[in-house]
C-alpha cells in the first residue's frame, strides 16, 4: 500500500497527468510560490512570531503526515512491508517538520540534504499519472511542498547553514537507510528509495534510464552522495544564525 492507493478519480479531461505538460509547470509555479510566500512572511515576522510559525508549521506538517498515513492503513490495512513509509519523501515528510521543530542538528541535517537532492526530484520528475480530479494529486504536491516549505523555512528564516560536518551526518543516516531498506528490497521485491528490483512495469523511466539492475542502485546511490556534497559548496564559511 502507497500513498496512491487513494486515487478517487472522476471522468473527464482533468483525469491524468503527464510530466513536462503545462499541467505541470503550473503545478511546480504554485508550490514554488507557496515555499516562497511563507518563507517571506517569515523573513517579516519578529523573532517571536517567527518561532510560532515555526512551530505551526512543524505541527501542521507532523498532523498531516499522521492524518494521510493513518486514513491509508483504515481504508486499506497495514500491508507490510509495502504499507511502511520508508520511501525517501515519505521519511522526509516526517523528519522535515521534526527538524523545524526540535532543531536538532542531525534531523536538520538530513531534512537539507534530504529534501533538496532528492525530494526536489518529484517536482522535476514526478512518479504521478492522476490528474486534478483524482485525490492522489493533491496529496501528492501538497506532501512535496510541505517538506520543501520546512527546509526552505529552516535556511531562510531560521538561520541553518550545512556544514561538512552536517554532510556527515547524512552520510551517516542514509547509510543506516540503506541497511533497512536494502534487505526489504531483496526479500520482499519492492523498491524503497528506487533502489530494488521490481517488475519493469513498476520503475519509473527515469530510475530505468540508469541501466539494469543492479547497477543502477549503486548508480542511485553514487548520484545522491555526490549530491549531498555539492549541497554543501554554497555555504562554506558561513555558519548558523542563532535559532528562531
């Protein structure tokens, strides 16, 4: 069970989406311009009310993790392990908000790394065919969003830089990933963090476009490593600003 499996769709034009379609752009418009509006908002605010928006945003995004999981596990049973969130942006749904609002350096970490290497590839390459009039759609963006909001909102507003440190840590919780997910892949044939080997039907083309398995996993992984320490070039030399 996935988030997906929510998929109420109606008839009619608005029923798919395909990737790189005006449907699309506008889609990433809109979220780009939520992220960008709240971390604004934000800049704005007093140190008070920015720690208060901090927090509301931090439990507004745990509730709705919370709320999606636990409609998905009424309506269609705990399938385990398919119906365990251990996809990278379902985790990151999570540690995003619980970084925003514990601060904790190493949930904070992996929230950067995390949501601007990987959960920024659903904007720009999303596993989605369900159009607006399917619910799956906007579940799908609103999750995104929220995670990139939290991130966005962490560097902007609260003051977060990444250090080499920082990519360390990440190092070490992906690693700690990897040991969970890797043997549920090969055990149980599924693809959490597209780095098993499902049916050919069940890969989305971009992750197929790295070759047979199983190098393309060691592809994913290599990708997402050197990702993580490009992340950290920008901000070398500065350091984080006192939390708000």
């Amino acid at each position: 069970m996935t988030i997906s499996s929510i998929n109420l769709v109606l008839a009619g034009p608005w029923d798919r989406f395909v990737s790189y379609s005006g449907l699309h752009l506008v889609s990433i418009f809109v979220c780009v311009l939520a992220v960008a509006a709240l971390a604004g908002i934000g800049r704005t605010l007093s140190d008070t009310s920015k720690t208060a928006l901090r927090r509301a945003l931090s439990v507004f995004a745990i509730a709705y993790w919370i709320v999606c999981y636990t409609m998905l596990w009424y309506r269609d049973g705990l399938d385990l392990p398919s119906g365990l969130p251990l996809h990278i942006c379902e985790l990151n749904s999570l540690i995003a908000p619980l970084a925003l609002l514990t601060l904790n350096r190493w949930l904070r970490a992996t929230a950067y790394f995390w949501t601007f290497a990987l959960t920024t590839q659903a904007f720009v390459q999303p596993t989605l065919t369900t159009g607006p009039a399917g619910a799956f759609f906007w579940l799908f963006w609103a999750q995104h969003t929220i995670v990139l909001a939290c991130a966005v909102y962490d560097l902007a507003v609260v003051g977060f830089r990444p250090n080499w440190q920082d990519l360390l840590r990440v190092y070490v919780v992906s690693v700690i990933y990897l040991a969970i997910v890797v043997p549920l892949n090969l055990e149980f044939g599924m693809n959490f963090g597209f780095l098993g080997n499902p049916p050919p039907a069940r890969v989305p083309p971009f992750v197929d476009a790295l070759g047979p398995w199983p190098w393309r996993a060691l592809t994913v992984v290599a990708l997402a490593a050197a990702g993580f320490a490009i992340l950290v070039l920008p901000w070398r030399g500065r350091t984080s600003h006192k939390p708000t």
